[in-house]
C-alpha cells in the first residue's frame, strides 16, 4: 500500500465519521419524548434506542431486566 492509497483510505474513515455524526444528530432531534437518561440506572439511554422506541424511560439493559420495552 502506497502514500495516496493510505490517504484514500484515511479520507474515508474520516468522511464515514462524519456521516455517523450527521446521521446520531439527526436522530436525536427525532425523539419526541425528550429523554435522554434511564429512569432507573440514569446511564444514557442511546439515541437508537430513542429511535426505535421514542418513548423509552429505560436503557435497554434495564428494560430487560423490567420485562419492559
């Protein structure tokens, strides 16, 4: 692997980063319920969690153990 291809491949990554990013707070601002911490563990609850489930209280670790969603 040569300079350019490392470059290339750099450039990449870092391109990948940044639509990650765009992509999480985009998702953010999709959560209607305004929640960001867990009820019961205060641990923050991810944003693709809020996403798929917007009105979420609990991380998914805390749910599970709630038997809830």
């Amino acid at each position: 692997m040569d300079r350019i291809d490392r470059a290339e491949q750099l450039e990449q990554i870092a391109r990948d980063a940044g639509i990650a990013g765009v992509r999480a707070a985009a998702a953010a601002q999709q959560v209607p319920s305004g929640r960001t911490h867990c009820d019961r563990c205060d641990e923050t609850i991810p944003v693709m969690r809020l996403v798929f489930v917007p009105a979420a209280r609990h991380c998914a670790f805390c749910a599970s153990r709630l038997g809830v969603s």
